[in-house]
C-alpha cells in the first residue's frame, strides 16, 4: 500500500506544497531541527514518488505499467503551478529574500522569479527524460532488459535429419 503509485504522488505533492507555504517556509530556514525536518521529508517523499517509475513491475497495483507516463505528467502539475506563480508574481513571496543579501545583482523579486523559473525547467527536464527513458523501455522492452545479452544468444534448433519420400508428384511425405 505505501508503494502505491497514489501515495507516492500524493506525498511528493504534499512535501512540495506545504514546505512553499511561507510560514512554513520560514520555519525551515530559522531552525535546523524543522529544515532537517524538511529535507526529511523531501527524502522519503521522493523515494515514495519514484519508486513506481523505478520499479513498475515490483508495484502491486493493478495499473498497467503505461500509466507511469501520466503519472509523470500529473507531477509536473504541482511544480509547475508553484513555480509559474513564483515566476509571474508581482510580489515577493517570502520576505526573508527582501533582507538577504544579494551579491548577484538580482532584487528580491527577480532572485524569486529566477529560483521559480530554475525550479520549473529542472524538474521538467528531470520528468521529461524520466518519461523518456520509460517510453523507450515499454516499447522496446529488450532494449533495456538486464538480460539482453543472454537475448541476442543464437538460438540452437533441433536439427534432426529428415528424409523425404516422394511417391506422387503431387505429394512430399516426410519420414
């Protein structure tokens, strides 16, 4: 049941979504028992989401195993909203960037709009050469086989010798 590819996207979901609450985002950067907490949780969140996609044949659900190509694709979502609304936000999210020092140049709203945007094309390329990797094991299933070297072996046929009697011209009898 914790293997399940739901829980796993749920919990993924959920670390991401509540560790962005501001409030909560802030508790993370002030104290390091609740970041260790934090980076906990994205740990063990993770290994729950990508353990489907590693080990779809190992998964007891009974979905089929193409399904982890939408599964992929619906956990972008998440990402993908809080990263948009980090990138397209007129204000600053987080007020702890408003009294950071910034040494690149950037203001506390353009280093947001930056991490959003990094957030969201690193974990689109990350999704996107996962799905990638799935579609070409699921539509050359030998290509990735761990015993593809047993597979290209020469097979050995039986080769009794068979004599042919022919009687009728019309007629081939294999003895």
């Amino acid at each position: 049941m914790l293997l399940h590819p739901a829980v796993g996207w749920f919990a993924a979901t959920g670390a991401l979504v509540v560790w962005h609450i501001p409030s909560i985002f802030m508790l993370g950067l002030q104290s390091q028992t609740w970041h260790g907490i934090e980076q906990a949780s994205f740990l063990a969140t993770g290994f729950l989401f990508w353990w489907p996609v590693i080990e779809p044949s190992r998964n007891n659900s009974k979905w089929p195993e193409s399904s982890i190509l939408l599964y992929l694709f619906l956990a972008t979502l998440p990402c993908d909203i809080l990263s948009g609304f980090l990138v397209f936000c007129d204000r600053v999210v987080y007020p702890v960037l408003l009294s950071s020092a910034h040494s690149v140049g950037l203001s506390a709203l353009e280093d947001q709009q930056c991490a959003g945007a990094l957030m969201w094309t690193c974990v689109t390329v990350v999704y996107l050469i996962a799905g990638g990797v799935f579609t070409a094991r699921l539509v050359s299933p030998d290509l990735l086989s761990p015993h593809r070297s047993e597979d290209l072996a020469v097979p050995q046929f039986d080769s009794r010798p068979i004599a042919v009697r022919n009687t009728d011209p019309h007629r081939i009898e294999a003895i």
